[in-house]
C-alpha cells in the first residue's frame, strides 16, 4: 500500500537543505520555510507552505537519548568541578543543578526532535517491513 506522504515518494522540485539548518530552527525539511511543529513538541500535519505532508516523522525516543547523554555529561562534570573545588552543602547542589537540568532538557528537546525528522526526511527513512512471499 503507497502512502503519498512517504519521503522516498517525494517528486517535489526543492533544492537539498542540510538537516541542521531546517531541523534545529524546526522549519519544513523540504523548503526550509513552514513550521515543523504546531505546538511545543506536536508535530504539525503538513508544511503551510510547500505542503509537505509530516506523517513519515517519527523521532521515537531519540532526542530524549541524546540529551540525557549530552546534559548528564554536562551537569556531571560541571557537579564533580564544584563539589571537588568548593565543597559546597547538598542544598547548594540542588539549587545549582536541577535547574540546570530542567532547563537544558527542555531548550534541547525542541530542536533535537527537529534535527531527527529533518534526518530522516533527508534519508528517507521510514517503518521497516517484511517481505511477504
């Protein structure tokens, strides 16, 4: 069964656009001008300028992946520095990190997501099937 809004289907005449510049400012993959998401991280149905249809995206988990890897490795380093320097009471900590960690989290996640589904547009990934025969 074909689906129309597949990437590998895509005959649109749009020149390549690079992941990192469509994806990170959460713009269409295809024309780098409409708004990837409709809301804080939901995905909108389609580009409201090229029309690109957005049901092929499906980031999973994988922005959460990446930064629990990049703020732990963060807040980690930056906690050891400060405990190891100063000494400071575990209160300190607490005041000093989770805010720290709600915040990257939260700036990161938006243009993680991003960055997936314009990877995926631009290697037309899409769901994994088996042959029947």
């Amino acid at each position: 069964m074909s689906d129309p809004g597949l990437p590998h289907r895509d005959k649109a005449l749009y020149p390549p656009l690079t992941p990192s510049s469509t994806g990170l400012r959460g713009r269409c993959p295809r024309c780098g001008e409409g708004r990837l998401f409709s809301g804080y991280l939901e995905v909108a149905p389609r580009c409201s300028n090229c029309g690109l249809d957005y049901s092929f995206s499906d980031a999973g988990d994988g922005p959460a992946v990446f930064i629990m890897l990049i703020v732990g490795f963060i807040v980690a380093f930056l906690a050891l520095y400060v405990e190891f320097t100063f000494q400071p009471p575990f209160w300190v900590h607490a005041l000093l990190w989770i805010p720290l960690v709600v915040v990257l989290a939260l700036g990161l996640l938006r243009p993680l997501k991003g960055l997936m589904i314009a990877i995926q547009y631009r290697h037309k990934a899409e769901e994994g099937r088996l042959e029947q025969g």
